[in-house]
C-alpha cells in the first residue's frame, strides 16, 4: 500500500493508524485470495470518505448505502433495513459482496437488524464500526461484537484495530475501532 498517497487523502472518522491498520490487512486479505477487485457495500456513508480508499488501495467496487444524501451521495439510498434497498445493492453488486461494512446505527435492536440482513450477503469479511466505545456513547456495536465473539462456533476469524481520541482523562476519551469478522470456508 502506496503510504505516501494514503497521507493524501481525507479521513473518515477512524483515525488515521486505524484505517490504515485496516486496510493494510483487508489489502492482504484479498491479494492472498485472488480477489482483484472485491465489491464492497458499506452501510452508513455519512461523508463517503471511505468511498476513495476502498479504490484506490483496495482496487474496490465501492455500493455506499444511507437513508440521507445530506452530506454525500450514496449509490443507494433508503431505509438499510428494508429489503428492497439490500435488493437494490445485490443488483448493483451483481450477487453477494465480498465484504459488508456496518455503521449505519449504533444502538443493538437496529446494529442486530442490520447484521442479520446484510451480514448473510458477505463472502469474505463483515466490518463493524465503531466496536470500542465509552458509556457516553452507545454500544451497539460494541454488543454485538463481543456477542459475535463469545458464541463463534467456528464460521469467523476476528480481527481488531482500535484508537483512542481525547486526553488521558477518561472524561475526555473516546475509543471506537473496526472489527473484522473473517468468515471460514
């Protein structure tokens, strides 16, 4: 991965060390399985900062999903939790994705709804952000990662990459981190 361009693009809302961390192992991931261009659909775009790193780091077909165009453009835009919006996506995809990216909601009815819908259409990987957080912040995600973690009879590999934001107080700290959930043949 070309470091020197990846400075060059704008951030997301993972920090930089995240990020790359994260695109470092999908990188390798999919080199290592013949993957050239995987499709990925990420699920809450927000700014859609993403949408540039998954192509030119990832050689990615990039879907962004979000039910507002507020602050960018998604390729498809609705409810995530309606089917008809998943159709929508699985028809740009031309099948299933190799890799689904949630962080669409964050607290656990909706994070759960989101994972049991898009979650099946995944090849390879299924990321959730953020998997980290404080008691300020809710913890969907961070349910059901450490739900997914405790019940894995097997079907995943989990992989991490977190960061700290704020002062050494606890006060002022936020954590957030991706998780990787790597489905086995």
């Amino acid at each position: 991965m070309d470091l020197k361009s990846f400075d060059t693009l704008a951030m997301p809302v993972q920090s930089r060390e995240e990020w790359r961390l994260t695109l470092e192992f999908l990188e390798g991931y999919f080199r290592n399985r013949g993957i050239e261009h995987p499709v990925i659909v990420e699920v809450g775009i927000q700014s859609n900062l993403q949408k540039a790193f998954y192509e030119r780091f990832l050689g990615a077909r990039h879907i962004g999903v979000d039910c507002s165009d507020k602050y960018s453009k998604p390729d498809v835009m609705g409810d995530a939790l309606s089917p008809a919006v998943l159709q929508r996506a699985l028809d740009m995809a031309g099948g299933d994705f190799d890799m689904v990216f949630l962080d669409a909601a964050q607290h656990y009815p909706e994070v759960k709804a989101y994972f049991d819908l898009w979650g099946p259409h995944a090849r390879h990987v299924i990321a959730l952000h953020p998997i980290y957080t404080t008691e300020a912040h809710p913890d969907g995600m961070r349910r059901l990662w450490r739900e997914l973690n405790e019940a894995s009879m097997g079907e995943y590999r989990f992989a991490s990459f977190r960061h700290v934001v704020g002062s050494d107080s606890p006060c002022f700290r936020y954590q957030f981190g991706t998780g990787l959930l790597i489905k086995i043949a």
